[in-house]
C-alpha cells in the first residue's frame, strides 16, 4: 500500500468505504504541466470531470502526454461535498506539495473555485506558486450547469495551449 492508501491523517482517511487515490492519475513521468483538480468523487462524475478536462485540452490542441493530473485533496467526501479548509490544509501540506516539489511543474492549472483558492489566484487569474505559474480556471463540468460557460473555458484553454507551447500570449491572465 502506498502512503497515500495507508494515510489516516484526517476524518477523510478513516472512513471505510472511501475512495482513495493512492498514486496520482496520470503521474508517471515528470511533466511541466499539471493540473490540479479538487478531488476524486464517490461516484462517476469523478470519470466525467476528468473525461471532460481531456476532452476540452483534445480540442484546444493540449496533448495528453504533455499533462499530468492531480488531485487536492485524495479522498472524497461520502456526500462528494467540497472538503473543509482543516482537511485540504493537512492534505495538501501531506501530499499535493510533496508531489509538486517532485515533479517541479513550470505550470500548474488550478481547476475550479476551491483550488484556485488554495494557490490565491482568482478565476481567470494567474500568480505564482514557489516556481510555477498557476493559472486558475473553471472546470469543464461548469458548462453542464450553464452552457454559456463552454466559450469561457475553452477560451481558457486556449490561453493555457499557448502558454504551454511557448506562444507567449498569456496578456489576458492578470497575476
């Protein structure tokens, strides 16, 4: 079992039947992009968050082997409800920047409200977090809620395309 498996650090990590993900989704060699989603869900919207960041980087041009997935918090909330400050503090002091530090991503893409406000930076903001430049964006399921939102993030997107790939016209994000 690995430490993620095995850890039992908050209420989260205690409960039985709880989904844990003890090695990071797409995590196998060292990538400059990471994107870093809140966490995994009890149920398949889990599949359809992460199916859906795919197909939206497919569309905009972002290849697959060029970004990794990880994930804030590593347990889900029985009720798939956002976690508390107490458990995304010690998950992320436990994990998430541990796994940062090793893999040194130039860019990491905060996805959504909880994790963008972890690294500081508002929606369609950008700061800096240690050595990398965070860009903070809406997740691709905000469209089933309010199809308006598709242009937005596959604006987004498209920045995040460019920035990965040296195009250099990232003017629009305010850090």
């Amino acid at each position: 079992m690995s430490e993620i498996e095995d850890c039992q650090k908050c209420v989260l990590g205690t409960l039985e039947n709880n989904v844990k993900w003890g090695k990071s989704a797409s995590i196998g060699t060292k990538f400059e992009v990471i994107f870093v989603l809140q966490s995994p869900k009890m149920n398949k919207t889990n599949i359809e968050e992460v199916q859906m960041l795919r197909n939206v980087c497919t569309e905009v041009g972002i290849k697959e082997e060029d970004y990794g997935i990880l994930y804030m918090v590593k347990c889900s909330n029985i009720d798939n409800s956002p976690p508390n400050i107490e458990i995304i503090l010690q998950c992320t002091e436990e994990h998430l920047v541990k796994e940062l530090d090793k893999y040194k991503p130039r860019i990491i893409i905060a996805v959504g409200r909880v994790v963008s406000d972890y690294f500081g930076a508002h929606l369609g903001g950008s700061t800096r977090w240690k050595k990398s430049r965070v860009f903070s964006v809406y997740s691709p399921t905000a469209e089933k809620y309010n199809p308006q939102m598709k242009t937005r993030i596959i604006e987004m997107f498209k920045w995040i395309r460019d920035e990965i790939y040296n195009k250099n016209t990232m003017t629009k994000w305010s850090e």
